[in-house]
C-alpha cells in the first residue's frame, strides 16, 4: 500500500506526538510545547494543525484533551502509549522502529 506524502507526514506527526508525551513525567504536555516539539522533529507546524492532530488522537482514543485557560493540553492514554511503543498498531500512525 503506497502511501500520500500528506499521510506519511500526518502519521509521522502523531507518531512524534505520542512519543513526546510518553517521555514526560506526567504523560501530559500542551499544543504550545508540542509544537516546539514537533519543530525540533523537522515538523514545522501552525498552532491550529497541531490542534487538528491532537483532536485526530483523541478521536482515535490515544489522548485525552482538556481546555486550560484556552490550551488544550492533552494526555496519553493506556492505548496511546501502546502505540507509541509499537505495542499496537493504529491506521494513521506510523509504526516505531525496533529499538537497538
């Protein structure tokens, strides 16, 4: 199955997502550190597409998002960090590589 350049960087930028906040202490980080994130990752990104993606992982059930003084601020799930660790598999979220 060959896949759009647009859906192979959109399941790349979850796939960044998910393992950003699996590295944070709390499993929670907001749109503006995401996007920092994203951009360190070579994913330049407006603040509204990081918005789109985050809401595209709470749909898929791999985050949970909560409005904070107009921030999202979005947390792993269970599910999510399962992904992130290629423990499961999402359509729409890249696979991680083996680790070593």
């Amino acid at each position: 199955m060959s896949l759009s350049f647009f859906e192979l960087e959109a399941s790349d930028i979850r796939l960044v997502i998910l393992r950003c906040m699996a590295e944070d202490a709390g499993y929670a980080l907001n749109e503006s550190i995401l996007q920092s994130m994203l951009e360190i990752f070579g994913h330049r990104l407006s603040r509204d597409r990081v918005r789109t993606e985050l809401r595209w992982l709470e749909e898929q059930r791999l985050v949970t998002i909560e409005s904070v003084a107009g921030v999202l601020v979005a947390k792993l799930s269970g599910r999510g960090l399962d992904c992130s660790e290629g423990r499961c598999r999402v359509d729409g979220v890249k696979r991680p590589r083996p680790k070593g």
